[in-house]
C-alpha cells in the first residue's frame, strides 16, 4: 500500500470517527434533557400527589365530623 493510500484510508477513518462522536454528544445532549424533562414531571407529579392527598384528607375529616365520628 502506498503512503498516499495508506494516509488516504486514515483521514477516511478520521473523518468517520469524527462524525461518529458528533452523532454520540448530539444523543447524550439528548438524554440529558430528556432526563431534565422527566425529573421536572416526576417533580409536578409529586405536587399533584400531595395536593390530592391533602384535598382527601380534608374530605375524610368534614365527612367522619358529619357523621359524628
């Protein structure tokens, strides 16, 4: 193999792993927000969870008070 041909393959190569690393930040920075995306709706679930358990237990407290209990 010629030197020309041999530094020929190698910047082929080059180029391909370049590319390949480009490809691989582009999908890590997509993990990465959805990743921010999912804490962030965990973090309103959460919310949602402890307003509906508040609302429920205020429930449970005028209807037990209704009742005489």
């Amino acid at each position: 193999m010629k030197l020309q041909e041999l530094n020929s393959s190698l910047a082929e190569k080059i180029q391909t792993q370049q590319e390949e690393f480009i490809k691989s930040q582009a999908q890590l920075q997509d993990a990465r927000d959805q990743a921010d995306l999912l804490e962030f709706r965990v973090l309103e679930l959460e919310e949602e969870n402890e307003k509906v358990s508040v609302l429920l237990t205020f429930n449970l407290n005028l209807t037990l008070g209704s009742c005489g209990l």
